[in-house]
C-alpha cells in the first residue's frame, strides 16, 4: 500500500509544478532556489521530526508583534525593581528602617512600591501595539491601540499573495494581494528578518510574474 504523501512532499510537488509553468527561466531559477532550500537535509529532517510528533489540536504558527515598549526597557526595569524588592524584604527582617543621608525609608514600603512596579513592567512586556501571525493556510493581522491603527490588517490566504515592497519613510511593509488587497506591517516588529524571507518565499511561490516576451 503506498503510503500517504506528507505536507513537505505535497509543498515540493507544488513547486515542481509551477516550475513546469514558469514563463522564463529567471522564473524557474527562483522557484529552483526555493525548492533546494526547501528540500535542504535540515528541513527534510524537521519536516520528518514534525510528522513524527503527535498531533496537537490547532495549526503550526509564527506570530511576530511590535511591544508597546522596548523589550531592553521592560526586562531591564523589571529586574532593577525585582532585585530593590528582594534586597528591602531581606533587610527588613534586621531593621524595617533605613536612612540615606538625611532620608529616612521604611523597607517594608519600598518593597511594596518595588513589587507594584516589577508586577507593572512584567505586564507592559506582553502588551503588544501590532501582531501578525502566519500559519499553513495564510497570515492575520491585527492593530491594538493607536500607534497602528491607520494600517491596513486583516487576514489573507497564501495563495492570494503577489509582492511586497517596503516604505522606508514610515517604516511599512506592504503586503500585496489579488486585486487590490492591501495589508500592511511595521517593519520594527521582532525578528522582521525572519518574516521578511518567510513572505519572500510565498511571493516567490505564489506571486503574480509578468508574462514571457513573445519570441
């Protein structure tokens, strides 16, 4: 009995045939790039790593976010005002008072206040100001606040996909779709490399290309 084909086998199948569509060989050099990458030793050893792996309920996803505030600020203060808590409850338990010059605290309140503050920058390093998810099937992406709310969000399927171009005067990815589908990212999300060559790939695989020159 043959054995049923796998999502990476189905991936590469799916480029050899647009392959065999390609208008020029420019066309087919890309899509021949993408395959090799695609059909690498470490790819093909995930791809048989994730077969293997029971099954989980949902799809397999990358979700890419702006935070409200710099990463480097929130963990930084979050540590600062940790570590001022700890070291008051500790001296606490030998004096609760302490002065500094003519400065006289209570460390029992400085611990209080240091808690709130290590509690307050813990949250404000999960509040997101944009985020952008992509799975099989296509990407969602969503504004929260007003930094982002005039971009253009949504959700659409991979196989929509066209071309990209990125506007360096604001910072903006455009994400271009069949007909006039528009879908737009800041290009200050985390790991903006890692998403960049991920849509690159699916513009490659599934992008509009202008029709070979009659001969």
């Amino acid at each position: 009995m043959t054995e049923p084909r796998s999502e990476h086998q189905k991936l590469l199948e799916e480029i050899d045939r647009r392959m065999s569509e390609a208008p020029d060989e420019a066309a087919r050099a890309e899509l021949a790039a993408l395959r090799a990458r695609l059909n690498s030793r470490d790819v093909r050893n995930l791809a048989r790593d994730l077969e293997k792996t029971p099954p989980r309920r949902g799809n397999l996803s990358l979700e890419f976010h702006d935070p409200m505030l710099p990463t480097a600020l929130t963990a930084g203060a979050c540590v600062v005002a940790t570590a001022i808590a700890l070291f008051a409850v500790v001296s606490g338990f030998k004096s609760p008072i302490a002065s500094i010059g003519s400065w006289t605290f209570n460390l029992w309140m400085v611990a209080a206040v240091a808690g709130a503050f290590s509690v307050t920058f813990s949250a404000l390093s999960f509040a997101r100001t944009f985020t952008v998810r992509f799975d099989t099937s296509g990407m969602a992406s969503q504004a929260n606040g007003r930094r982002w709310k005039h971009l253009r969000v949504g959700t659409m399927a991979w196989e929509n996909i066209r071309s990209l171009r990125e506007r360096t005067q604001d910072g903006v990815l455009e994400v271009h779709a069949a007909g006039t589908a528009l879908f737009e990212i800041p290009m200050r999300v985390a790991n903006y490399a890692v998403l960049r060559q991920h849509l690159e790939n699916m513009v490659t695989l599934y992008g509009e290309r202008p029709a070979a020159a009659a001969g």
